[in-house]
C-alpha cells in the first residue's frame, strides 16, 4: 500500500529509529508552516512498511517530543493500522516559531530540512514577530458564515461585494482556508466573551456570569458595551436645594478598554478577553502582555503596535477604532497608569468607581440615591415636559406602559421626582 509522497507538510520514517530525524522534520515543518504530519512506519516513498509496536512505543515518542521540540508543543500521536500494517501517525501544530528541535533551527523546503542559518533564523523571529497570526492559523471550523460582519460593514455605509468580501477582509490564510480571525468574526464560533459580577471586592462570591461570545466579535463586543451601559447607574446627590448627578464610572474609558482588550489580544493563545465586576471596581483583562516592540513609556503615551493589524483595520472600517492612539491617554487622564497592570503575559485594566453602590438592602446615605439608564431618560423627558403623561412617555422612550408606570413609582420612591395635583391638570415636578 501506498500513502502518497513527502510535501512541505508531511514527512515519512521507515521506524522509530529514526526518531531524532523525525523530530527535526517536525521543528522544520512547523517553521515553515505551522503544521506538519510525521508517520513512523512508511518509506520514504510512501510504501507503507509497518511499525514494530510496544507498551511504550507512543509514550516514548510523546517523551522525545517534549524533551527536544521547543517551544513546547501537544501533539496528536495515534496508531492506525494500513494494509494490516501498524503505522503511527504524529500531528502537531503551533504558531510560536521559530521551533528548534535537539537545540537547532530547521525550515521545510520540498520534502527537506534545512538547517537555518543565523542571518535567516533572524529573519524568521523578526517575521514572527510582525505577523498577524491569527490571519496565518486555520480555523478549527471551515464551514464559516459572516452574515453578522456584512450587515455591520453595510451599517457603517460601507459597499459589501459578496464575490470578493472574505479575499478583500483577509478570511482566509494561504491556504486557501478560513483562519483564525476569520472563526472570531463568523455568525458561530465556540469563542467564549464573559462578564462576571462579584458580590465583594475579591472572587469569593460569584454573584452572575453573562456569556456573549459564541458569536461574531463585533456583535460580542456590542453586547458587552450595551450591558456595561445599562448598568452605568447615575448617582444623584440632593441637599440644600441643589441637585448633583455622578456616573458610577466613565464608560468612554471602559468602552476604549474593552475595545483594546479585544481588537489586541493575542487570540492564538486560546484565552479570551474577560470583564469582570467588583464592588468597587471593574477590571478588564486581556492575553498577550505588550509587543516585544513596544516599551511601557510608548504605551502610556498611546503609541500604537497592533497584535492583530488586520483585525484592527476591519475594526477601524466599522468605525470602532481610530489610529490617533488617544484611548490609552483618555483611560490616564481620568484613572492615572496605575489603572494598568502590564504583566508578561497579560494586561489588566482597572476602572475604579466613582462612588460606593448602593447596598442590595437599600442602605446608604439618605441624600444619595442611584439612578439607571431608563430612570434617567424618563427625568429627562420630565424636565422638558413636566404636563407629559404615562402615554406620552410610552411614545418617546420606547419603553412599554407597565414599565414606565415601574420607573415612576421607582423615582418617586427614591424621593427624585414628585406628582403635584390631578392626573388630567397635575404636574411632574423634579425635586432639586
């Protein structure tokens, strides 16, 4: 029986004595290609010869792999029988070249391994370490649709050619394939977008868990912003016949933060971009740490090295992005850089609140009370109507009869707005 040829991507050994050989071809192809597949059992001319098996034949291949294929890699070692014959098959892949197997850097050409020189082992780190990986990776699912991404590109008053929109938006690797950031911008993926709520100021009590991912990136990183918003209540501060409203954070600052995490962390990694609320505080936390290129100063400063340029760029066509760089600058004006815990492999965000929220049993200051997004609309369509009615209010807010008439007892209850005479000739006063 015969299995084909060598290529680029698949390497053929006679036996497992050849391990140390196999090995090298392994680092060589995922230089080259960030993949490869090695047979043990198979001649070089794709004869299928059979593989002497033992109890620890696939443990001992495993051990050599971790042992002298760096950086680490977990590969797929199974053992298939072809034309009666054992044949053990080794899969790996990976995206952080340069690979070195035994302490040496190798690169597929044709069906060989190439030993690196130093000139172009440079040029490999200096090429790895510009590329926009997640274009390079293939998706783990190539039945992709992106329904989601067009209409948010048609939203934006951008021309959508159905012909040319995956070549022109970079979906697909050169391969042919979709890629990495073509599964995080498809209908469906299995990318997981939480927001998490803590009752306290650490993790000990986990109050809600919201997912948004499972979806396309733009839509997820709406979702999260639509929901951070609605919870962005008003403090309202009443005394001495003056009336003061605070925000319980900048939401411009968290929305740049949230975008930043999303559009440059290093997705390949496998762990997504999280939020997660404190009672004091939220925290925004991204992979990846920053480029190798980019100092601390130069971040701070808003310089900008996208992780992920091509993913910036659609962002930036939506209208999400711009390349003035002043988002890192905003989030230091309001919050200082202690705002940003810059690790190796991670950055964390912090937005304190502005104030302390309210406790869940209503407890608080007497002449502090907090408002949300839809109370804060209705006293606003109060204070330039106070004749409007419960009709009216349905009409301009959008918002249905019962909820409204909730709203209101909701404001009157916390003493900000006040009903003064008849239903049909009274009026709704905003107490200052």
């Amino acid at each position: 029986m015969n299995i084909g040829v060598e290529t680029e991507k698949i390497e053929f050994k006679k036996t497992t004595g050849e391990l140390k050989e196999g090995i090298t071809s392994l680092a060589s192809m995922l230089n080259k290609n960030g993949y490869g597949v090695l047979y043990f059992g198979v001649k070089d001319n794709g004869d299928v010869v059979g593989q002497q098996m033992g109890d620890r034949t696939l443990r001992e291949i495993s051990q050599a792999i971790a042992s002298f294929l760096k950086p680490q890699v977990i590969p797929t070692i199974e053992h298939e029988l072809l034309d009666d014959k054992n044949v053990i098959k080794i899969e790996v892949r990976g995206s952080e070249k340069p690979y070195s197997a035994y302490g040496r850097y190798y690169m597929r050409s044709a069906d060989e391994d190439r030993e690196l020189s130093p000139t172009a082992l440079k040029e490999l780190m200096d090429r790895q370490t510009s590329s926009d990986i997640i274009t390079i990776i293939p998706a783990p699912i190539q039945t992709l649709t992106f329904n989601k991404l067009k209409i948010a590109y048609v939203t934006a008053g951008l021309t959508v050619d159905q012909t040319t929109f995956e070549d022109n938006t970079g979906l697909k690797n050169s391969d042919g394939k979709y890629n990495m950031m073509a599964f995080l911008l498809a209908d469906e993926n299995d990318i997981s977008i939480k927001v998490v709520t803590f009752a306290g100021k650490d993790k000990t009590d986990l109050i809600k868990r919201n997912e948004y991912g499972g979806t396309c990136l733009v839509t997820a990183i709406d979702k999260v912003l639509d929901y951070m918003e609605s919870i962005n209540e008003t403090m309202v501060t009443m005394g001495n016949h003056r009336r003061t409203e605070e925000k319980l954070f900048d939401m411009a600052s968290f929305k740049e933060a949230w975008q930043n995490a999303c559009i440059h962390t290093k997705w390949d990694k496998g762990n997504p971009p999280a939020v997660y609320i404190f009672s004091d505080r939220i925290e925004i936390i991204s992979t990846g740490g920053l480029p190798v290129d980019l100092n601390k100063e130069e971040f701070y400063k808003g310089i900008s090295k996208p992780v992920n340029a091509k993913l910036q760029k659609i962002f930036g066509q939506l209208g999400y992005v711009e390349q003035t760089g002043h988002g890192i600058p905003l989030i230091i004006s309001n919050y200082g850089k202690q705002a940003f815990d810059i690790m190796e492999n991670f950055v964390n965000v912090t937005i304190p609140f502005n104030y302390e929220k309210k406790n869940s049993d209503g407890t608080g200051t007497d002449n502090n009370v907090s408002i949300n997004e839809a109370e804060q609309r209705v006293i606003d369509f109060i204070s330039q109507n106070s004749s409007i009615t419960i009709k009216e209010l349905v009409a301009v807010s959008g918002y249905s009869d019962g909820y409204i008439r909730k709203i209101l007892a909701s404001l009157k209850e916390k003493k900000v707005i006040e009903r003064q005479g008849g239903n049909k000739t009274g009026k709704w006063v905003v107490i200052c």
